[in-house]
C-alpha cells in the first residue's frame, strides 16, 4: 500500500502541475471550468493517497505522530471551519494530538456525519477533552465510526484518532470523540 500511494504521488503531481499552470493563460470558455474541475479532483485525490499513505504507516506500525498540546475547542472550530461548518460550542480543554492531522480527521468526519446522514448541517459540541459531531443517524453511524467501509477518509480518521488514543464512539445520537489528555 505505501508503495503505491509513493508511485502514485508523481503523475498526480504533473496533472495538479499543470493544471496550475494552464490557469494562469488565457482560454476560451468552457476550458477555464474544466482547468479548475481537474486542479480540484487532483487535489482530493491528493489527499486520499495522503490518507492511505496514513493507513499503512498506522498498520506497519511505522507511524511517528507529532504530538503538540492544543485546546480541544479551537481544534474542533478549525476543523469544522475547514468543511464549511457552522459554529461549534462549549468549553475546551487541553489536548495531546497530532494537531494538523486531528484537524483534518474531526474535518473528515464532521463531513462524513452530514453527507450519510443526509443532512444539511450538523451540531459539533465541545466538552473538555471531549468532540461530540451530531446527529448521527442509524443510517451513517456504521460508515462514520469505520464499521462499515463505504468512505476511505471516515476510516481513515477513526483509525488515525485511535492510534493517537483517542475513545471513537457512538453516544446516543452523536458521535463522541474523546481524545487524549496530556
């Protein structure tokens, strides 16, 4: 799997390259849209090669997080800022996580909540150490705790917080994040 997503990363590179650089000249329409529709697929595909990068080092044992002290609730406000998501409430706490890469997981899904439980926005609430994402239907409950494998970065995010000791789990109807105290 490394040795994939390691020989995937050149072409990807040259298409998201040059589509960088066919922006920057002048084109008749409707090339400009699709110039920026190719610039976006590479880059979320990007971040799935990212993603199963990941899950490898995390099976092989192979992954270094870089652990930081951050504070639960603005983490939880970045991430839901990231995926285009409303407020986020409560109190914070001091947490001991990868930071950028516990963004992009409560991100993942924040945004995994929504698109399978069909909602137009979800609730993110913020107690302590803490992150409960909701609602969470009967429907996406097994895809967003990666019970189900229907969306690589759900599973991806659950396998990346649990190997930095965070509690994945279902509360009711929420998701519940508990993550790792200093």
């Amino acid at each position: 799997m490394a040795l994939a997503c390691h020989d995937l990363r050149t072409p990807l590179a040259t298409v998201h390259g040059f589509a960088k650089t066919l922006r920057r000249v002048e084109l008749a329409d409707p090339a400009p849209r699709y110039v920026e529709m190719i610039e976006a697929a590479s880059t979320q595909l990007g971040d799935l090669v990212d993603q199963l990068a990941l899950v490898a080092r995390i099976e092989e044992g192979r992954y270094d997080p870089q652990l930081s002290d951050v504070d639960s609730l603005a983490l939880a406000r970045a991430a839901a800022e990231d995926v285009d998501e409303g407020a986020v409430e409560g109190e914070g706490a001091t947490v001991r996580v990868d930071e950028e890469r516990t963004r992009r997981a409560i991100g993942q899904l924040i945004r995994a909540t929504r698109r399978h439980g069909g909602l137009e926005s979800v609730t993110v609430r913020v107690e302590g150490p803490v992150v409960e994402i909701g609602p969470l239907t009967d429907y996406s409950a097994p895809v967003v705790l990666g019970e189900e494998l229907r969306e690589l970065q759900a599973a991806a995010s659950v396998m990346l917080l649990r190997a930095l000791g965070a509690e994945v789990s279902r509360a009711g109807d929420a998701l519940r994040l508990t993550l790792p105290l200093p």
